[in-house]
C-alpha cells in the first residue's frame, strides 16, 4: 500500500517508536497528514517542536480508554498504527486494572472506531511477551492481538484490514537496558538478571520498516514476526560498560529468561518469508494472505532468542552503541 497523500494515525506517538516512524515516514512517503494521538501534552509539546512549519504532522491529545475521544481523532483518517500501551512488565504486575484498560480495552475502542469510520488499514504493535505469555503484559498484548485479528471479521462492508507486528527487546529505546547500563559509571557495577538471560535485538529503524511491510501485504489477521538477531545479557553488558563488574539481582517479577515470539502451538500456522515469518489466522476470516511464496515451517518450530539462529556479536554492539550514542534513550 502506497502511503503517499494517506492520512496516518499513531496512538503513543510520542513514545519511542513514533519518534522513530514518523520522520522515517514523512521522508519515504510523503503522507498527507501523520497525526500523534497520545495522552501527555509535555511529550506532545517537545516532539512538535522538531516539526515546527511542517504542516503534514499534526497533534491531538487523547487517551485510547476514552472511545469518544478515539472515534474523533479517527475522522478522515486512513491509516492507524496502535503502538499505545502500557507495557512496564513490573508496573503491569502491581497495577493490572490500568494495564487491562489500556492494552484491552483501548484496544477494543481502536477496533470499533478504524471500522466505524471506514479507516482501510490498522496495524498493531505486539511484543515477544504475547508469545507463551507468563506476566499480565503478555496476557493483554495476546489478547489485543487476538483482538485485533478477529476486527478483520466485523469489519464486513468496510473492508478494514487489521494486521499485527512482533518483536522484542528494541536497541536504546527508553526505559531497556542499553541506555541504563549506559547511565552506570564506567567501571562500576552492573546488575544483571540471569547470566543465562538472552535477548532478541532489533532497532527502531527496523521495527518502522516491519510495520510498513504490513502495510503494503497484510490481507488481513496476519501476524508479521521479522527475523532478527539474539544476544546474551552478559554480551550486551560488556559491549557497553567493557570495564564494569557484574552483579546477579535475580529476574523481576513477571519476567522471562528468554524471549520468545512465535511457540510452537503456532508452528502449524506460520509461514517463512525469508526475511521474516508470517503467524496466519486460525479463524476463518473470509480472506487469508496469500502464502505461495512461503513455506510452512516444521512441526515443533519455535522462534526463541536461545535457541536462534542469528547472533549479535560484542563487536557489532560496540560499533552501534558508538555510532547512536547521542540518540540512546533519549525518546
């Protein structure tokens, strides 16, 4: 789907990834309009300052809970992209209305009014924690995936398309563990989970360009899952603080040793492309995505960072930590 003269919704807009998708997007495509929909006027205040004069971003404060305010935003809008949750693991755990409110409910409110009010494409933001979910982060982002799967059998008439994207740990984002280990003096001391802890590494330019392949080939209820590289804890911590030592603190609450994005329940519905896999729709949705130029993976597969195939070095790490030091963190 070309995105040129389409007007674009992000929901947390302000956070981490719609830093990232909206100048990616602007560049590439030149959309009509691409409009930040989130609940907190200071962040909105700071982003559009980077806008200044460019009449093709806009700002509307509003809360995914609240479905009036949802279904106005959404008015002439073509295409939304759902990246607002409350997605803090620990936070979730202490605080599982509001994440319920959030993740579920807000998702629910985005489905009924992209449908509502004839939008053509949704793709939601999901995470590696939705995959064998064992905290009640990954119990409400499986849930708004499944949500927004089955939106692709009431849309009926309108003919709105909801797909998902998954990934895990994101390179510097805010709040991830590069740009704390990064805050630790340099020959400090570094809390580490597990030292058998392993992780998927992904940066926010690639999690943009997923969400565009969705864009452009989603049928409808697909779930897009980009092959990307693993990496241990004690690799990434030695990769940004070589000179610091190494304290084990024990897994937080809620969290998992590895992460993991497609289980092997999925195996018998997902699909290798190459680049990346495709979790197909166990529902009959009138319509599933063309899977010719695809193979059905084996029995059993399971897409997990310990037992993946691709591995990011110390080396690269370094090399990247260096280049994007001025950014990690910063949004």
């Amino acid at each position: 789907m070309n995105l040129e003269n389409k007007t674009i919704l992000v929901t947390g807009g302000t956070g981490s990834f719609g830093n990232t998708f909206v100048p990616m997007t602007l560049e590439k495509y030149n959309p009509k309009k691409i409009i930040i929909f989130s609940r907190d006027e200071m962040k909105q205040w700071h982003m559009s300052e980077k806008y200044a004069g460019d009449s093709r971003v806009r700002f509307f404060i509003g809360d995914v809970r609240d479905k009036e305010r949802v279904y106005r935003a959404l008015d002439g809008v073509d295409i939304v992209v759902h990246a607002a949750a409350t997605k803090i693991v620990p936070t979730a755990e202490y605080n599982p209305f509001e994440a319920v409110k959030t993740n579920v409910m807000g998702a629910m409110n985005v489905i009924d009014a992209a449908i509502d009010k004839g939008v053509e494409r949704v793709v939601a933001l999901s995470t590696d924690k939705a995959s064998s979910p064992i905290n009640l982060y990954g119990a409400t982002k499986l849930t708004s995936d499944k949500l927004f799967i089955a939106g692709n059998s009431y849309s009926g008439l309108k003919n709105t398309r909801f797909s998902v994207v998954r990934y895990g740990n994101v390179l510097g984002s805010r709040g991830s563990v590069i740009p704390f280990f990064l805050s630790r003096p340099e020959s400090g001391t570094l809390p580490i989970t597990d030292l058998e802890m392993t992780r998927f590494m992904i940066t926010l330019e690639e999690g943009v360009e997923l969400v565009w392949q969705a864009l452009e080939s989603a049928q409808g209820g697909e779930i897009f899952v980009k092959k990307i590289p693993s990496m241990n804890i004690q690799d990434i911590a030695r990769a940004v603080r070589p000179k610091a030592k190494l304290e084990i603190v024990g897994i937080r609450p809620g969290e998992k040793l590895h992460e993991q994005m497609i289980g092997f329940e999925d195996a018998p519905n997902t699909y290798d492309f190459g680049d990346h896999f495709r979790i197909m729709p166990t529902i009959e949705l009138g319509g599933a995505s063309t899977t010719e130029s695809a193979r059905l993976v084996e029995r059993g597969f399971t897409y997990s960072s310990d037992t993946n195939s691709e591995w990011m070095t110390v080396g690269q790490l370094s090399e990247w930590v260096e280049r994007n030091r001025h950014k990690i963190g910063s949004y």
